[in-house]
C-alpha cells in the first residue's frame, strides 16, 4: 500500500535493549579445526573489513584474534592429521601477512619485521613476506641481509617491479655508504672529539663559465653594436 509512514523522516528513536544472554569466548583447543578455520577466517575477513575502511588497528586486532583461533593445539595433546595441519597453517600465512600490511600502515615497523619472519618460518618462499622483510632490514640499515632477502624474492618472482625498485634503493642505498667511507680518511682514533670537521664530504669545485653563457653574451654584444651602427647611419 502506498501511504505516507507513520514515523516522519528525521524523527528521533530511542531503542531500548535488554540483555538476555551472555556467553563465554569459545576455547579454541576444545574446538574442532574444520570450526576453529571456520571462526578464524570469519574474523580475518572482519580484519579485511576494516582495513578496506583504513580503520588499521582494529584490522590487525582482529588479525589477532583470527591467529588465535587458528591452531592445532589441544588440550589432550594430542595430534590432528596432515592435512589439518597444512590446512590450518595456510590460512595462518594468509592472516599474518594482513597482519603485517596493518602494522606496516600503523608505522610498527619491528612488529610488522617479526610478523614476516613468522610467515617465513611457516613458508620460507613466500614473496609478500620476502619483500616486506627486505625493504624494512634495508630502512634498518642491515644492508647486507636485506639484499640476500629482496634476490630471493626476485628469484621466485622476476617480474614484480616492487621488488625491482626495492633492490634499485638499496643498491643506491649501499653506494651512498661506500662513498662516505671514502671521503673520510682519517680514523675517530686519531682525530679524537676533533673528527666532526672531517665527517663533512669536500666541497666541489665551482663549475667554469658554460659555453652557452659566453655565447649568450656574444649574441647580445653583436646585437649592440648592429643597433649602434643603423642609428649612427640615420643620423
């Protein structure tokens, strides 16, 4: 039926809730793994929820709460299967590595380093944890292990040009540091609380006059005289 409704628009409610039950947090040990799975990808996609929404915290939060759901302990002790294993521990890669995008955008840097670190203990080629692992040695300054990180991850994909620019920085990144060693002959040893003079690279040499500036100069110098000549001539 087509009528007007009975509330009239920007009205006020006021709900009123009654509580009628409390329940307690599922324990995951005493839970099946098909239901521990089931649970702890329905919180990763509410973890996916918010950061879609850059609401970041709260994704990792609940990345967390996924991680906890998302094992194969028991209380018993005792073992699942294979392929329950591998089931669980896929979905636990997928989760930390969401985990480790949140924390990169809340600027936890050396949470989001441990976090990759777990993906590659449960998945040693993984290339996402791979990379993020390397830029964050190589803005660490741990040149070395960073480089070694970023060509594996080149290896498994050498088409990604993420990583391509990543290995880029850091090899600029290496050549910056070699050439201060270069410049900065004398040792602190000798030089004492005296070295902060020396840690300053030579100044260059002021360039010579470009030859553009010179021909520029000709050019208007004859110009001059041209024009100094015709009035000379109508006069």
């Amino acid at each position: 039926m087509r009528r007007e409704p009975d509330i009239p628009a920007w009205t006020p409610i006021l709900y009123q809730l009654q509580l009628i039950e409390i329940r307690d947090k599922a324990d995951p040990l005493s839970l099946p793994i098909s239901d521990r799975i089931r649970i702890g990808n329905q919180k990763r996609e509410r973890g996916n929820f918010y950061f879609q929404r850059e609401e970041y915290s709260m994704a990792a939060q609940a990345y967390c709460m996924a991680l906890d759901m998302l094992t194969t302990r028991t209380h018993d002790g005792q073992d699942c299967t294979l392929e329950e294993e591998e089931e669980v521990n896929d979905y636990r890669v997928k989760c930390l590595n969401n985990l480790a995008a949140a924390q990169l955008k809340l600027e936890q840097h050396s949470e989001a380093l441990h976090t990759s670190q777990d993906v590659l203990f449960l998945d040693p080629n993984n290339v996402k944890a791979l990379f993020r692992k390397g830029k964050l040695l190589s803005d660490k300054g741990d040149y070395e292990e960073a480089m070694e990180t970023l060509k594996k991850a080149l290896k498994l994909e050498p088409s990604t040009k993420a990583i391509h620019a990543e290995l880029s920085k850091l090899v600029k990144r290496q050549a910056g540091v070699t050439e201060m060693q270069k410049w900065n002959p004398k040792s602190a040893q000798l030089l004492g609380e005296n070295i902060a003079p020396f840690l300053k690279p030579p100044k260059k040499k002021p360039p010579g006059m470009s030859w553009k500036l010179l021909l520029g100069a000709l050019v208007v110098a004859l110009g001059s005289l041209v024009t100094s000549v015709v009035l000379t001539a109508r006069n």
